[in-house]
C-alpha cells in the first residue's frame, strides 16, 4: 500500500482535531474505517503511528512524525494547486507575458503593469526578455501571449491585432539650434542635418517611414543610439536632430534641455498596436489588461489620445 493523499489528510485530521472519531467525522467517514485505513498503513510498513494509551488523546509515534511533517510539506501545496486550478478554469489566473518592439513603451508599460498585478494578483505576468525585432514571431511560438507593435506588417491568420491608443512623435532639436526657433519641423529641415535614431530598420522608425521618405529625403547623416537617454543627450548637445514619442521626452523637455516640435503642422499621430494568438484572446485577463492600457495611458501621458476598438479583434492581412 502506497502512501496515498488520504493517509496524509488522516494523519492532519487527527492530529487537529485531538480524536480519531473527530477525525472520521471532519472527513466524513465511519471511525472503522478510518481506523482501518491507519492499520492497513502500519502493518505496510511495520510501525505503529500512534502511541496508544487507554483514554487519551492519539499522540503520533516517531513513524507518525514523520508522516506528518509529510502531510505539512505536501497538503498546503496541494491546496494552493487545486485554488489555482479553479481560478484559471474561471477565467482568473494564467499567464501574461509581454514582447516588446517599440524601445520606449516600458515608460508606460511598467506602470500598467503594476496596476495590473495589483487588481489580478493570480496572473503571473513578465516581459519577455525586453526589445525584440519580431515580437510577432515570439506569439506564433507560444513564447510570448502579447505583443506591442508600433509598425504591424501583414498578420498571419492565426494572430489579431489590437489598437491601443495613438501618440505623437516629436521632433527634437538642441535649444541653441536655428531650428528651434520654428513652430513645428518640415521634412527638408532633416536633410542636412545628422538624424539620431535606435538602430533599427528605417521601417521601424516613424519619422522615416511616415515622415521623411514620402517627401524624398534622405538625412545627411545618421548615427545610432540604443538608449533613449543618449538620443537625449546627444541632441541636447547638438549633434543632431531625432524623433521619439511625446512621452519619452520627459524631464528633458521640461527643463529645456531639448525643444520638442510637432512633425509638420498637423503633427505626426502613429496607432500603437497589440497582436495575440486568436485561442488566447478570450482570456479575461487579457482582456482586461488591454482595456486598462487604452484607459490608463491616454490619461496619465502627455501626447497620447485613447482611440476606440471594435468589440471583436480584426486581422490584418
């Protein structure tokens, strides 16, 4: 006879509550067949759990020690496991993890993320390993369950896309540049000027692809950052002009140690997107962690409008 889960809540039932009939009666069996089970146990393995003495309390043996420190380690385990289960089967629990392939979303993603462990604690979420190129891969690998895109191609059929909120990208220029005098930037202001961008494709980079390459021009020079701080600095120190969203200007647009300006007159609005697995969206989790993104980060950052979804994810092909 194996150690089995019923011996270990036996021995805990006993043990709480100071009686074998207290015991059958709090796991809803007769006292024989409790004490049946015990005997079965004991003639198994050869020892006694309980050193018995004419009315007093069961008092576990060495061997019932034993048992029970078994029973302590294992049952709690087993509880918390059942919860588990019974939370993901109502749709409460799971996992979220995030791939990322705009380099300044963790300004807002960190914030939304902790609103989000704060209202659905048995979520177990992380961000899949920071920056990543092709985030979409990642979701048909099953290694992510959402991804943030500022630049979706094509979907394959088997992911929907999600508008998040759109924001603007601004032009930045040092303080002491003649440019900063102007009310917005035009596309010719880039074309002798060194652009500071991450080192990405062009095709990631809003400015270009939005921006620049539909009116023909082609920056002078270009030089590379993978930190946002640097484009920062470097900009405010006048080796060149570059474009990031509103929000990652921060502290350095308002103690004007760069001048932010709108992307011609109108400015430059870009859609932030999420792509999942279709079998996953219908999670409630998710979807309440997408809805608390377009709430919460239209509110709380400055060059940012909320902009409504369809109730149902539609594919991009």
């Amino acid at each position: 006879m194996p150690i089995e889960i019923r011996h270990l809540r036996t021995i805990e039932a006993i043990v709480q509550s100071g009686s074998i009939a207290a015991a059958a009666q709090r796991l809803h069996l007769t006292q024989s067949a409790l004490s049946h089970q015990l005997r079965g146990l004991e003639l198994e393995f050869g020892v006694s759990l309980f050193d018995r003495e004419p009315g007093a309390a069961p008092r576990l043996s060495a061997a019932g020690e034993r048992l029970y420190a078994l029973a302590r380690d294992c049952l709690p385990a087993l509880r918390r496991t059942q919860e588990e289960l019974r939370r993901l089967a109502g749709g409460h629990g799971g996992r979220l993890r995030i791939a990322v392939e705009c380099h300044t979303c963790f300004d807002w993603l960190t914030p939304a993320m902790d609103r989000f462990r704060a209202q659905w604690p048995d979520v177990e979420m992380d961000i899949v390993s920071g920056f990543h190129e092709d985030p979409l891969a990642l979701l048909q690998q099953h290694q992510a369950d959402l991804a943030v895109l500022s630049a979706p191609e094509a979907l394959p059929p088997q992911l929907a896309l999600h508008t998040l909120f759109r924001y603007e990208v601004m032009g930045l220029v040092s303080p002491r540049h003649p440019l900063a005098q102007k009310s917005y930037l035009e596309a010719e202001d880039f074309r002798e000027e060194t652009l500071i961008s991450y080192p990405v494709d062009d095709r990631r980079l809003d400015l270009v692809r939005e921006f620049l390459t539909p009116a023909g021009v082609q920056p002078w020079r270009r030089r590379h950052a993978e930190l946002t701080v640097i484009i920062l600095q470097l900009v405010a120190s006048g080796q060149g002009l570059a474009a990031l969203p509103a929000w990652a200007v921060g502290n350095y647009g308002d103690r004007g140690y760069v001048r932010a300006l709108p992307l011609g007159p109108h400015g430059l609005w870009q859609d932030l997107q999420a792509a999942t697995r279709r079998d996953g969206i219908d999670q409630n989790f998710l979807r309440a962690f997408l809805d608390d993104v377009r709430a919460s980060v239209p509110r709380d950052l400055p060059g940012v409008r909320g902009q409504r979804e369809d109730a149902q994810p539609t594919p991009t092909d």
